[in-house]
C-alpha cells in the first residue's frame, strides 16, 4: 500500500469564501488550530462576486424606521414560502446586526446615512434625520417590509470577503488554496477528514481532524446558464452525498435570479431595482405593477422570476440570437448614482456586454443564481448522519431559507452561520479527540487514486466528459428550470440517470497528469450528475408548488401534505437517491399568505 503523507489539525474547513474564513475565525478565537482548504486563494471565492447587500434590522434609514428582528424574521419565514426552519430563522435575525457591526469594525466600509430629503424614483419624497447621520444605511430589496439591506455601493460581496480574509491573515489561520477534497473519509459513524488533490501537481493527500466543516457554496453549474462562477459545481454536497450516511436538504429548490445579463449570465444586482429600476417589455411597458401592484419589481426573486417568463410567453420578450429577453432600465437613476451606488454592474455592462446603462437598456432573463438546499444540517449546523462533520454557507441546508431565499440573507447567512455554527464546531473539536485507523484512513487515499489511473487508462470506457457534462446542464436547463411539470421531470430523471451511467465509463483523452482540468473534470461528473437527480426527482415527487419550486400541474401550496422537507440519501451502486422526508417545525409564525405573488391557498384537490 501507498503511503500518502497525512496533514492532522484540529478543525478543517473546505472552502475559502465566507462562511468558511468566518467559520474559521471563531475555531481558532477558540485556541483550536484550524485549516483551511481552497480551489482557489480565498479573495477569488464567490464570496466576492456578491453585490447588493447583506440584510440587518438596523433601522438607521428613513424607510428603514421601526425595524426589529421581529419584522426580518416575518420576512424571512413568508420569503420561505414556510418553508425554512424558524428557530434557525430566529437565531438568524438576532444575531445579523451584531455581524454587521462586527464587519464594520474590521473594516467593511458600508454605506452611512447622509441626512436631508431625497426625492425617490416613484416621486416620494423622504428625509433621513441629522441624528442618524453617519449610521449604516440599508437600501430595499425584494420581498421586506422595510429597507434593511446594508450595502457598499453594489460590492459588498467584494468589501466583506477581503476584510474577512484580513482577519485570517492576521490570525495566522493556515489557507491551502489549489487544492480540492475529492472523498470524505470516515468509519462509518464519524466524519474523520478528506483526501485532498493538490491541483498544482495531482499529488493525493490525506487531511485528518477533529471536525470537518463543509463550505463549498452552491452547485449552479450544473445548469447551462448560471450567474456563479466556474467553481460552484456542488462539490461538498455530492461528497456527503456519496458517503450514502448524509442527506442532502431541499434539493429541489433552486432559485432563478430575474436580472442575469444576456448572453454572459452575469448577475445585475437585485439593488438595481431597488433603487429604483424597472423591468421593461419589447414595448418599452413597465409590465411587473401590472401582476403585483403593491411589490412591483421588489416582489421575491421567485415571484419577480415567475412574472418574467409568464410576460416572455404572452409575447413580451425582446427577440435575440440568446432566445427572448426582457429589460432592466435604470437610466432614470442617472449618471452620479449608477457611477457610485451601482458601479460595478455598471463596469460589468460597459466591459461584457457592450453597453452604458446610463444610456442604454440592459437585457435580462432569469438565471439560475443560487441553491437552498444542501448538506441537511441541525440547528448547530452538525450534519446529519456523521459525527464531526458540520456545514456552513450555501452548501448546507440549515434551513434558514426554505424554498425561497431572499435577498440579502446569503450574504448574512454566511457570516452569522459562521458565527453560531463555529462556536459549536469549536465546542465540539474542544472536547474530541482524534484517533483514526492508519490502514482505514490510507485505503481511501488508495481508492481514489486507482479511481484516477482508471480514468487515465480508459479501464472504465471512451465517454467524454465534457460531452456528458453539456447534455447535463442542457437538461436541466430544458426540464428542471423555473416552471416544471410532472412529464418534463419524468424526462429529465430518465435522461439523467442515462448520463449518471455514461459517466461511470468516462476516459480521458488527455494525459491527466499534474494539474490536468480534464481529470479534475472527470472526477466531479459522477458526484454533479448526482445533485442533478437529486433536484429533478425530488421536484418530480414534490406534487405543490412552493417557493422556488412552481409546478404548473400542481400551482398551489399545499401545507396539509407538503409542509415538510425533503432529505435525499444515495446508497452505493444506485442511480436514483432515495428520499425520505421530516416535518418543517413551525415554532412562531403559523402558515398564511405571503402578501405577494400568486394564491398561496391551499390545494383542495
């Protein structure tokens, strides 16, 4: 047998963006070393990309007067559809203005009230008091009652991970970028760390600790058109997964964003209508009061999304060589504002696509943005099914957003779960100890390097990855996308199980050696066309529509059958997961109507 060089610590945590550097940071206040592993150096997460804001009830603005975690947490749980787990939901919004703060003190510069009337896009005029002057401001955003989205210009993504990342550095917290976990290694009963490919030189390594902790973020790259970036391929989730002990939350929950830039996906914050832009039709009609006249523009991204495709079908749609469109017109906020408050989607539009916004319209269609399901999580964020091992971030399902996130909670969610959950990955590591089997421990490192001289050879077949991975995202792009419906699902399931199949006989046509993207490629497909099946066949058994989730043969909510979560577990030598299902605990806010969107009444039939 090989032996693999082992890396011991007390916490590791894989992934680098926020909630991993958060989580991080309390592990090691703790007096625990901690390490941290990377695809890429940290300030290049996706973290990063994040634009409008992060959601704190502060109440410094004007439109933002008399707001309290009583008021988010309404938000919240309604935004969820019912969906989310509101004790997760209460901690939440408790512990979000002392993150922001927080923030603030490590250097986040966020915007500050400046005192005087304003005159708003709709005509309201609104005045922001002197003795508020200089206190973090929020702007509005889908789906709340007040403005409570705190925000720095439309980089807040940018200003939060650097200012952690300072905070990492500062602490001495070891970072290993380059580097991927490719196999969770446990006994059966506890979670006892990964075997890790350096993607420098394709050497296998073997990294052991007291408590792991996923942080990984989303999967949108299973889909053809996505706003995340290259990495966001699911990774942690589909390692869980295969360990066939933990469950994966709520997969079919996937939210499409209504402003991806066409052709490029790329995100147009939501804090460009809440600054008062509009969405436009191919007459140039402002066509969202029409459907939700108190919300308009700032219904949740569900609703908002919903809309969209509903007016593209009637007709509406700008034709493009990319397939229909609509616009997203804020020339009305003028030059100074874009300039500033909106800068980076303006730099965004002028160098990807050619435009100004400040003169020109800015064509959008919903994309796929983000996934609230995840590695099933309790309140403490300890994963389902194996000792030591905890997830954070948008690769857990905590539950905090159900089957709608609003935005604003995933970039709050991602430091307050590293906040809570870090504690409890601390008191946990505190008081474990680290024994380990060297053969067990070995044999995994030995398996998944046969599983790569497999590919090399071609033992297992002549497939092409990348063939396969483009009939996957085209699938779910043509099945599984914002409307379903019972027989497109039924044909996305089949036709995925068919492609999980064809990946299991991948060869490489290149070489594989050293930090070949190819073999990297190749050994993720098997895993990503799991989250995909994982998604279609719960949204196929999932007969109500809830959330993100918007079945057209099942259009209403259904709480007397459906007010429960999915958990989808994977057993080796299977091509479907098998899917279980635990009850949403509703603990302060009874199911009701959401105040937008469509009838949330429940499904009689």
């Amino acid at each position: 047998m090989s032996n693999y060089q082992i890396i011991t610590t007390d916490v590791l945590i894989v992934g680098a963006g926020l909630a991993g550097e958060r989580t991080a940071i309390e592990t090691a206040s703790h007096g625990l070393e901690c390490i941290i592993l990377s695809l890429v150096p940290p300030r290049r997460s996706h973290s990063t990309a994040a634009q409008g804001g992060m959601q704190a009830s502060l109440g410094n603005c004007a439109m933002g007067e008399g707001d309290n975690p009583d008021i988010h947490f309404a938000d919240t749980v309604k935004g969820s559809d019912w969906g989310c787990d509101q004790d997760v939901a209460r901690m939440f919004v408790e512990t979000v203005p002392i993150a922001v703060r927080q923030m603030a003190h490590w250097g986040v510069p966020w915007n500050r009230v400046v005192a005087g009337k304003k005159k708003l896009p709709d005509g309201r005029i609104i005045e922001d008091p002197k003795d508020k002057e200089g206190l973090i401001t929020a702007r509005d955003f889908g789906g709340t009652a007040k403005w409570r989205t705190c925000y720095t210009s439309d980089g807040a993504g940018h200003t939060l991970q650097y200012a952690m990342d300072s905070v990492v550095i500062k602490m001495g917290i070891t970072v290993h970028d380059r580097t991927e976990a490719i196999a969770v290694i446990h006994d059966g009963e506890k979670c006892l760390g990964m075997v890790v490919r350096c993607l420098r030189t394709g050497e296998l390594r073997i990294y052991l600790a007291k408590a792991t902790v996923i942080a990984t973020g989303g999967y949108g790259r299973l889909y053809g058109a996505s706003t995340n970036a290259i990495i966001n391929e699911g990774s942690g989730m589909f390692l869980a997964l295969e360990t066939g002990l933990v469950p994966l939350g709520n997969m079919e929950a996937v939210q499409f964003h209504p402003t991806g830039m066409v052709p490029v996906w790329i995100l147009i914050t939501e804090g460009a209508r809440g600054d008062g832009g509009y969405l436009l039709d191919k007459n140039h009609h402002r066509f969202m009061p029409d459907y939700e006249p108190v919300k308009k523009e700032l219904a949740s991204r569900d609703v908002v999304s919903r809309r969209m495709i509903q007016h593209i079908r009637k007709g509406y749609g700008v034709d493009s060589p990319h397939g229909s469109h609509l616009w997203l017109d804020i020339r009305h906020l003028g030059a100074k504002h874009i300039n500033t408050n909106l800068r980076e989607i303006s730099n965004i539009c002028r160098n990807f696509n050619g435009i100004d916004p400040v003169h020109d319209l800015i064509p959008v269609r919903p994309t796929q943005h983000y996934s609230m399901g995840g590695v099933r999580t309790n309140k403490d964020g300890a994963a389902y099914g194996l000792k030591g091992l905890f997830a954070v971030g948008e690769a857990a399902c905590w539950d905090l957003h159900g089957f709608n996130r609003l935005g604003g909670n995933s970039l709050a969610e991602t430091i307050v779960s590293g906040m809570i959950v870090g504690k409890k990955v601390a008191e946990y590591a505190l008081g474990a100890t680290l024994n380990y089997n060297y053969f067990l421990v070995q044999g995994f490192a030995v398996q998944q390097q046969e599983r790569i001289n497999k590919l090399i050879n071609k033992d297992y077949g002549k497939e092409n990855v990348y063939h396969i991975r483009r009939e996957m995202e085209q699938t779910l792009m043509n099945y599984v996308g914002i409307f379903r419906n019972g027989p497109d699902l039924e044909k996305a399931v089949a036709k995925l199980q068919e492609l999980y199949h064809r990946s299991l006989r991948i060869g490489l046509v290149s070489s594989g050696k050293w930090a070949n993207p190819e073999l990297a490629s190749a050994l993720r497909l098997p895993g990503m066309l799991k989250l995909a099946t994982c998604i279609a066949y719960g949204a196929l058994k999932r007969t109500e529509s809830r959330g993100s989730h918007a079945r057209e043969d099942y259009p209403k909510r259904d709480d007397v059958n459906w007010l429960k979560r999915t958990l989808a577990y994977w057993q080796p030598g299977n091509d479907l997961p098998r899917l279980e299902y635990e009850p949403v605990k509703i603990t302060e806010l009874p199911p009701g109507d959401r105040g937008y969107g469509e009838s949330s009444g429940q499904n009689k039939n």
